[in-house]
C-alpha cells in the first residue's frame, strides 16, 4: 500500500516460556492501514493484541521484522528518537485513561501536547470533546467517562496521523461507552487520523466497517 500510515512487514515477537522456550506472542507476516482508515482488531483473551499496540508504538520492539509509521521503520530509531517521533506522530488511548492525578484536565492534555510538536490547542480540543466546564478539574473530580475524554484530548492533541485505542471502552458502562466511542470516532475522521482500535465488544465491532482479526495476520 503506497499511502500506508502503518505497514507492518514479517513482525514477530516472543517471550520465554514456562519450560525455557520461546513463545510466540506476535507473529505477522504483512498489515497495513491507510490514511483516515478506522479498523477494529479483534482475537482472544491472550492473544497478544495489546503487544501489537505497543509494537506499533515502539513501546516494545519485536524480535523481528518491520514496523513503519509514515514511512519510517520506528524499529531503527534509537529509544529517545523512538519516543520523540511516538509523541509527534502517534496518539495512544488506553483502557486504564492513564492520566496523571495531580495535574488537572487541562493540564494533562498540555503535558501530552508539551511532548510532541507542541501545535495543538489544547483548551479547544477538550471543548471538542465537551469539558469546556472541566478544564481546572483533576481526574478524581471527573467521572469515568469524563476521565476518558481527557485521554482522547491528550492522544489527539498534536494531530497525530495514526491513533491507538486499547479497550477504550472498556471501563465504561454501555452508555458512556457508546458515547466514548462515537466521540473517538467522529474526532478521527474529522482531523482524518488513522484509527486502530482493539475491542472484545460485538456491538463495537458492528459500527466498523474493517475488522481484523490478529490470528489471520499471521
């Protein structure tokens, strides 16, 4: 795919087993995203779909292979470049928000922001998600589903051009859920970020019109 925001080539990442072997955990032979494409990833419980995350987000390096983000091999990068071109090109959103509890919701969108290209306004990206009214809020004065939407703001805040979501939903109750979820995804399309989003939920995996699932990658 020549305008791939992701393309992943012969990926393979293990961990030592139990009787001393190596056990696969990933192991993808080709994967590719284009720009603006929302995908949902799916497989069972254990099947390594938050390592692929993390490979993706050079938080981990596989054993082998090729992970290209824009068009640069982020497994080449050392791990200060690494982390550098993570926060200006690659947005995480994380099932657990993540966020720091003594800084308030403003404050942790702007630390987001103070890591990456440093462009993003990050007051109106929260009015985006609706916390005009909740910028001097810590987490603990904020419900879940707020929490949440403090998480996007922070992911999106310099406009990166591939989005990560684990679970986003997944501490949510179902309204908050579905609310969080069509907030997430009417973001990306507006400023045409690439999502791939990891979700164990059918009702999720519905709203999609692309879902992989992590076993056939292989």
């Amino acid at each position: 795919m020549n305008n791939a925001v992701l393309s992943l080539r012969n990926v393979r990442k293990s961990y030592p087993g139990t009787d001393g072997h190596k056990l696969d955990v990933i192991q993808i032979g080709q994967f590719d995203l284009g720009a603006g494409e929302q995908t949902a990833l799916v497989g069972a419980s254990g099947s390594g779909k938050s390592t692929l995350l993390n490979l993706i987000a050079g938080i981990l390096l596989p054993d082998t292979g090729e992970v290209k983000v824009n068009g640069t091999d982020i497994t080449k990068l050392p791990e200060a470049k690494r982390d550098r071109f993570r926060a200006a090109n690659i947005g995480y959103v994380f099932q657990s928000f993540n966020l720091l509890q003594g800084f308030t919701a403003l404050e942790n969108v702007l630390l987001g922001q103070m890591f990456g290209n440093g462009n993003g306004d990050a007051a109106q990206l929260l009015k985006k998600v609706g916390l005009e009214h909740r910028l001097h809020h810590k987490p603990r004065e904020l419900s879940v589903g707020e929490q949440q939407r403090v998480a996007i703001a922070r992911a999106l805040v310099n406009a990166p051009s591939l989005v990560l979501a684990d679970e986003p939903t997944g501490s949510l109750d179902e309204k908050n859920g579905a609310g969080v979820l069509d907030l997430l995804r009417q973001v990306c399309a507006d400023g045409k970020h690439t999502l791939l989003m990891v979700t164990h939920d059918p009702t999720v995996m519905k709203s999609f019109e692309r879902v992989v699932r992590l076993e056939d990658l292989r």
